[in-house]
C-alpha cells in the first residue's frame, strides 16, 4: 500500500474535478477536533462534497519552538477526511506543490473572485 | 649507501609513510563527501523551487487543449533534465527514489501518452518535489 501514492492521487484528482467545477468548495468553520485541545490556528477552513465524503483543505499556523519560551508561527496546508461534521478521521499536512495548488483554486472558487467579475 | 640513522628509525619512517597515505586517501574521501554536502544544501533548495514552477505550469498547461500537451511534455522534459542533475550528488537512497521516477517518467512519456497520464506525472512530481523538500531541511543539519 502506497500511502504517498493515494494521497498524491486524491489531491491530483481534487485539482482536476476544481478545475472542472464539480466539486464546489465552501468556507466553514473547522472541526471540533482540528480546533479543540491545541494551540494551533485554522485561519481558512474550506469543504467540499466529493463522492459522498466531505474533504477538507486547510491552513494551519503552529508554532515552532526554538527554546523553552521563544517560537515563532509556521504555516503548513492541510488536507482531511471530516465525518458527521466533527471528526477528522483522516489527515495530511505538508506544504507539497499539489496541496498548494489546490488550496489556491480552491479558494479562488470559494472567494467567486470570477462571479465578482462577471466572468 | 651508508645511513648515518638506526635501522628502526628508518622502520618506523616508513610505517608512518604508509599510515600518511592511508590517512591522506580517507581526508581525500571526506573532502569529497563535504563538498557533495555543500552542493545539496546549495543545489536542493534552488532544484525544488524550480520544480514547484513546473508543476505549477504543468496545470496551467493541461487546461488546454493539444497544445497544452505538448508544453507539458516540454515541462515534463525539464523537470526529468533538472532531477538528472541532482542526482549524483544525493546519497544511495535518496538516488534510488529520484531514478525510480527518472525511469518511469521517461518510460511514460516514450510511449503514447494522454492527458490522464501527464495528470499522473504531475501526481509524481509533486510527491518526489515533497520528498526533496524534506531532504533539504535534513541537510540543513549536516
């Protein structure tokens, strides 16, 4: 089981059904469990519905810590499986060049940049 | 020829001879290593930069039609061109993931090939430019 492999090919695959605008993304608040219990910040929370799962794709802040009291706030992507709304039963976070894409046209669909234009 | 200095002295000069040599050919070793370290931490980054931008006009590509197939397969070409030139400076198996994808990349794009399949590569490029991305936050440490 290639596990880099399927998480390569549903991210490739989400590009390519964004593109073709048939999966439709929506700004949303986080999960409870992405949110609850942790120092980490979710500024952008995006969902869709993609063969009957709901996929999330996130921006995640963390901080990094360099000594006991001093860090700074990293950002990363993140990508996940959400049931019932609540539970992330399955996650990535990485800053690989295909999450970033697809966060990018993700949130271009979502902010209707295009609508605002009249395109 | 008279020598004017004790036979063990001459023993012992030509124990440390050797020992020079062998300790010469071992910092000629490291040296080598060294300088292979330095082009990866110089050359990595610089590498998975410009393979983020190829990845990034490999979708702009395959948005279009026929003639975007034949700028991906051009983009294809450059990314299979710069991981060439990384390759013999990683270590043995680092070499074997970069090859693995040199191979099947160059395997796919050799034969007839569709827009499904330069989606694949583009699923590949992105895992191998992640893995590179890593390693160069690994030989940060070296």
């Amino acid at each position: 089981m290639n596990l880099t492999n399927e998480k390569e090919q549903l991210i490739t695959q989400l590009i390519r059904e964004t593109l073709a605008k048939s999966v439709v993304w929506n700004v949303q608040p986080p999960p409870y469990s992405l949110r609850t219990a942790t120092e980490n910040f979710v500024p952008l929370y995006l969902q869709c519905q993609y063969r009957n799962r709901d996929i999330g794709l996130y921006e995640l802040r963390q901080k990094y810590f360099t000594d006991e009291e001093s860090f700074f706030w990293t950002e990363s992507l993140g990508i996940c499986i959400v049931q019932d709304n609540q539970y992330v039963i399955w996650q990535i976070e990485e800053y690989s060049p295909s999450l970033k894409e697809l966060f990018q046209l993700a949130r271009h669909q979502a902010a209707g940049i295009r609508d605002l234009l009249g395109m | 020829m008279t020598s004017y200095l004790p036979q063990w002295i001459t023993d012992l000069a030509t124990i440390l001879t050797i020992g020079g040599f062998i300790i010469t050919l071992l910092l000629l070793r490291e040296a080598k290593e060294i300088r292979k370290s330095f082009i990866r931490k110089a050359r990595i980054p610089e590498i998975v930069t410009d393979l983020e931008r190829i990845s990034k006009e490999l979708i702009a590509h395959l948005q279009n039609s026929q003639e975007g197939i034949r700028a991906a397969h051009e983009s294809v070409h450059r990314a299979i061109g710069l991981l060439e030139s990384i390759e013999s400076k990683l270590s043995e198996s680092d070499k074997t993931k970069v090859n693995e994808f040199i191979r099947n990349t160059k395997k796919a794009i050799g034969g007839t090939i569709d827009e499904n399949g330069y989606w694949a590569i583009y699923s590949s490029l992105s895992a191998i430019t992640t893995y590179l991305q890593q390693l160069a936050k690994d030989v940060r440490w070296n």
